[in-house]
C-alpha cells in the first residue's frame, strides 16, 4: 500500500496539529504513538496502518522525524494566500468587530489555564491579525470589508489551509502583543463612545435650535 505524509512542518495544516499535538505530547507505547501518528497524518484508518510493508514503515518514519523538531518560531510572510484567497497579516484594534473582541476575549481568559485551548482555537484567533485582502487595479493591495460571513470564512480556511509552520510564529507575536491591544480595543472603543456621544449632542442641539426657530416663526 503506497502511503504518503507530510514531511515538515510546512505541510502541517491548523487543523492537523490541533490534532497531532495531544499525541505529541502524551505518554504513549513507541508502536502504538507511531500508528496514532500515522492514522492522523495520512488520515487513514488503524486498520489500514497495519497493512503498511516494513520497508514503508521505515521510510514513513524517517519522513516524521521533523516531528521531532521545534515549531519554527520566525515570522516569514506578511501576505499569504489561502484556498484561491489573499490575506494580509496586520494588528489594528480599530478595524476589530465588537463580536471578535469578545470571542478572543473568552478564548485568552481560558487559555489562561489551559494551553490546549488556545491552540484549538488558533484559527479564531488569527482572524483578529489575518486580514482578506485584494489587488486594486493590479497593483497596489488593499483590505477588503469584512462583516460576520467573512470572520467565518477566513477563520476555515486558516484552519484548513494555513500551516502550522506560518500559523505559529505569528500566534506567538499575538500573545506577546496582547495586552497592549486589548488596551488599544478599549481606547478605540472609548474613542468611539465618545464619538457617538458628540454627534447624539449635536443632533439634539439641531432639533433644539429647530424648535426655537419654529417657535419664534409662530409669535
């Protein structure tokens, strides 16, 4: 049975090591840890696993050694495309969604005892930073609206399609960068408060300054 795996950490989709990382990082008999492995990583059954030759064998396990290695920890791209989608990679409070600010908000205050959590929801959290953008007149890129429907597409395809390899380093700047951009959220939010307030003012003085005109146009 010819088998074919991922070869390095490049190949290792969001998706694939939320579900690698327990078994890394589990305690597990040698021969049974490498079949889990494999079951994960040609997205095969144990059953199937088990009709694999032992010349395959060996060279599968060769091939897995980069499991072995660290995660890489550099940042590399700042655009990238996924799924036929370009996305640039950018930290900017003011262009948040209230809704993602709250999502990320109960993510970091769990993951905060739980490690395991922040991983498995890696995909959400790279939407803050990931933004979808596009090429304006071939050229020059620019970000794209997003709305709720596009938080949601771009959270699946980071999770389907990003490698853990891009995801990582960048999660890690994120976690870094997190309190001053919780500040930042709560200074835009403040800012837009404040914002709203001067024009909610200004359209009562309007009507006020309406009132009094008509009122005088009546005497």
């Amino acid at each position: 049975m010819k088998v074919t795996i991922p070869t390095s950490w490049d190949d290792i989709t969001i998706e694939m090591y939320i579900k690698l990382k327990p078994v890394l990082e589990t305690e597990q008999e040698p021969i049974t840890r490498v079949i889990n492995l494999l079951c994960i990583l040609t997205g095969k059954k144990r059953e199937e696993i088990q009709d694999i030759t032992l010349p395959d064998y060996k060279m599968l396990l060769d091939k897995m050694s980069f499991l072995n290695t660290e995660l890489p920890k550099d940042l590399r791209k700042k655009r990238i495309k996924l799924n036929g989608q370009w996305y640039e990679w950018k930290l900017d409070a003011k262009n948040m969604l209230f809704g993602e600010y709250i999502s990320v908000m109960e993510i970091m205050q769990k993951a905060s005892d739980n490690e395991a959590v922040l991983f498995n929801n890696l995909h959400k959290i790279l939407t803050v930073i990931f933004r979808p953008v596009e090429k304006k007149y071939g050229m020059l890129w620019r970000s794209m609206q997003v709305d709720g429907e596009k938080i949601r597409e771009t959270s699946e395809n980071i999770l389907k399609h990003m490698s853990i390899a891009d995801a990582y380093p960048i999660a890690v700047f994120f976690c870094n960068r997190y309190p001053d951009l919780m500040k930042a959220i709560k200074t835009s939010l403040k800012e837009k408060a404040e914002k709203i307030v001067k024009e909610v003012k200004r359209e009562l003085k309007k009507e006020t300054n309406l009132q009094t005109v008509g009122d005088g146009g009546r005497l």
